[in-house]
C-alpha cells in the first residue's frame, strides 16, 4: 500500500500566506438602512424556499422590529462589529451575496460544501435512531468577508437571535481564488461548530467525557481541565475529520503554518497555549488530528496518522500550556485519549450513540477520494469527473491530499474543485423549488443491491 505523499506541502503553505495576506475585504457592509432593505427585498427570490422561510423571512422581521433607529444604534454600540452589529451584517451579507451573484461560481461551490458537510451528520440516512437535533435542521448559509478573522461560523445559538434557523458560515473573499487548505477548515466549521451548538447539552457532555478519561487515566488536574474547557475547538477538530477524513487533519497543519507564517513571519505551528484563548495550541491539535485519524475506519488510516504525527513532530519545541509545561509523550497521549473520548462515548444527548458512529472515513470514502484524484491526475476537467456515490466532501478531501502530492499544481486543481462543486451545487435539490432539507434524504431504501460494473472516474 502506498504511503502517503505530502511532497508538496511548502508550495500549499505558500498558498495560504498568499490568501492570508491578501487584502481583499469583500463587499462593504450595507450600513444604510433603508437601502439595506431595497436590496434584501430584491435578493429574496434568489434563495430556495428553504432559506427564504428560515433566513430571509425571520431577518426581514428582526429588521422590521428593530427600525431604522434601533439599527443605526446597534451599529454604534458595536464599532468593531465583534458582537451583534457583526452578525446582522453577516447575515445581511449572506443574503445580499447569494441574491446579487458575489463571487457565484466560487459561492456557490462554497454553499455545496457547507450543505454537504451538514447533511453527513443530520440526514435521516447518517442519523437512523437519533432524533433529530434540537435547534436546527437546516445547513448554514455562506458568505465572504473579514479576512482578518479567517473562517469563521455564527451558529445557530447566536444567528437564532434575529430569528434564523440556521447558522451562518464565513470564509476570507481571497479563498474564493486561491487558499486551497483553507477550505478543509470548513469541516470544523460546519461539521463542528454548527453541529456541536444544534444539539443541546453535546457540548457539556463532552467536556464532562473528556475530563473524565484524562483524570481516569492518571493525567493531571490541570491538563484535563485545559482540554476540557476547549471542548468546542477541540470537538470541532474531531468531528471535521470524522466527515472529511485525513484532509481535514493534514490541512490544518498546513493552513495553520500558512497563517502563522503570513501574520507572525514563521511558518510553523504554534507550541504555546494562552489560558485566554479558547483554542488548544496548534501542537496539540496536530497531535489531536493524527490520533483521530488513527480511529477512523480505513485502510490506511493508520499511515495517514504516522505522517500527520510526523508532521506535528517537525515544529515541536517547548509545550507550554498557560502556566504549565507539559513534555511531547504526554502531549501526545493526552490527545489519544481525547481523540477516543469524542469519537467513541456514548451520549446521552445522541440517545447513547457516538459521534463516531454517525459519521466516519471508510474504505469507501476513500475509494470515491482516490478516483477524484485519478481524474485530477489524469489533466482532463475535473468538472466532467463522475465517481458513484461523491459528496463534496470527498471533492474537498481528494484536491486537497492531490495538491499536496509532489509536484502537483494548485492552481488548476483548485480551478477543478470550484468548477466540479459548481455543477454538483446546481443540482443539489435542496437548492431548487422544493423543501428538501438534506440531499441524503433522498435515499432509496433497497430491499436488494443488484450487482453493477465498479464505476470509474472520467
């Protein structure tokens, strides 16, 4: 079996410092009121009934509620728009952008991803014997902006506040062009955070699993509770690679070299872990990642795992997590149990199913990523790559591991991406004129599989 190629890994790192450092802000926020309200109002039919009952119309509400006043003094109160401000743009923007064609093909490719990613743990096919979550059914809409903040998601607990029943998903406008790794972070986004926030008390539980089996395993105090109380990061790692595969674990460490290296001038990740930061230090998400990895349920998972491990490795140097230092073997240790402890317990708020049975990288997933490769290998458009059974998920894992491969261009592996993700969004029913919720909805139940020709990329 071949071992995985990570060859091109400084060119896909100078990708992300190139996307990092661009200055592209995206639309301005619309800040006038009443001409804010004239372009909503012309946006609506752009959106599929679906969003236009469970975005649209409740903003529209909140707006109408909130008046011209009550809007120019919630701008005023938040001049940074960190806070309320920041999210009634956000989403204004998420409607404006998909109503007035910002960026369509690249958004629309982005849309497919956050759908697709949303629909692996909610669908009534991956979520056969758990009800359905308590907040929200209903994928994220996607928009661009803020650079200076990297992806991003405003969940449903948060957007729920001007009535949406849904989350918003944000990515930097220059990884609408280039930034390639950085759209494997949409698997913690989507597939963490929005997910972690839609179910109430997952989030509480696993923090409370996660402390348990570090302390049970003789861990210290402090150690259990630093993971612990990072609980919505750190699951959100996990659960980006249950849906995305070793993508998602190898393209964090990649993005977040690339982002390092764009803002503080070092490449490499990160070995400290200030109390005040809500995410674990880069070190141990790397470690996180190759242990996860590790439980997924593929052939190669195991090699995937030795080379992001190996990865993670190479920028080790002193671990220092707030007040306390803690040496490589216990790092990676700790984040083996962590790993296990997010991927395998059983929770109550699941109906005493884990998150790992809903969602994992099998050998199949890997067979429908190795021929999307095949097909970018091959030079021929990866728009016309047909493989049985391909999500956008598989897309996103099988361009990111191929630019990752020695010698391999970026450019026109991303260019393939955005083009194959275009056309499977224009067909996604849950885009078109009726209420589908999730794509895998829409799922034959067969009594019998009658045998068929294995199908092949092309």
């Amino acid at each position: 079996m071949n071992q995985p190629d990570i060859g091109n890994m400084d060119l896909c790192i100078k990708d992300v410092m190139e996307a990092a450092l661009d200055n592209n802000r995206g639309p301005e926020d619309p800040t006038d009121f009443q001409q804010l309200y004239t372009r909503l109002v012309a946006a609506r039919e752009k959106l599929p009934p679906l969003y236009q009952d469970r975005v649209y119309q409740p903003f529209i509400k909140a707006l109408d509620e909130l008046s011209e006043k009550g809007f120019a003094e919630l701008l005023r109160r938040d001049p940074n728009r960190e806070q309320a401000a920041g999210l009634l743009l956000d989403i204004a923007q998420a409607i404006l952008q998909n109503g007035e064609g910002y960026e369509d093909r690249a958004t629309d490719a982005f849309q497919e991803v956050v759908s697709d990613l949303y629909d692996g743990f909610l669908s009534a096919s991956d979520r056969n014997g758990i009800k359905p979550p308590d907040l929200s059914v209903t994928a994220p809409l996607v928009k661009w902006g803020r650079p200076e903040y990297g992806p991003y998601t405003w969940t449903i607990a948060a957007a729920s506040h001007f009535g949406l029943e849904t989350g918003i998903v944000n990515l930097p406008p220059s990884h609408a062009k280039r930034g390639l790794l950085g759209w494997s972070a949409l698997s913690h986004e989507t597939a963490g955070h929005d997910i972690l926030h839609a179910d109430t008390g997952l989030l509480k539980e696993l923090a409370q699993k996660i402390r348990e089996q570090l302390l049970k395993q003789n861990f210290t105090l402090g150690l259990a509770n630093y993971w612990s109380q990072r609980v919505d990061e750190t699951a959100s790692d996990v659960l980006g690679i249950l849906n995305m595969g070793p993508a998602a674990g190898i393209g964090l460490i990649g993005y977040f070299r690339g982002l390092n290296g764009a803002w503080n001038g070092t490449p490499t990740l990160r070995n400290t872990g200030p109390e005040y930061d809500s995410h674990p230090a880069d070190i141990l998400r790397g470690y996180l990642a190759a242990e996860t990895v590790r439980l997924l349920q593929f052939d190669q998972a195991e090699a995937w795992a030795e080379v992001i491990s190996a990865e993670t490795d190479k920028d080790l140097t002193t671990i220092q997590l707030g007040r306390q230092t803690v040496d490589a073997k216990t790092a990676r240790k700790s984040a083996a149990v962590v790993a296990q402890a997010i991927t395998e317990s059983r929770l109550n708020s699941l109906e005493q199913h884990s998150l790992g049975q809903i969602q994992n990288w099998h050998n199949e997933d890997e067979r429908i990523a190795s021929q999307i490769r095949a097909h970018i290998h091959s030079e021929s458009k990866l728009h016309e790559c047909y493989v049985s059974g391909m999500y956008a998920a598989h897309v996103v894992a099988a361009s990111v591991t191929a630019s990752l491969e020695k010698n391999a261009n970026i450019e026109a592996i991303f260019a393939g991406m955005l083009a194959l993700l275009k056309e499977m969004h224009d067909a996604n029913p849950a885009w078109g004129p009726l209420y589908v919720k999730h794509r895998g909805d829409l799922t034959r139940h067969r009594a019998y599989r009658f045998p068929a020709a294995e199908p092949v990329a092309g």
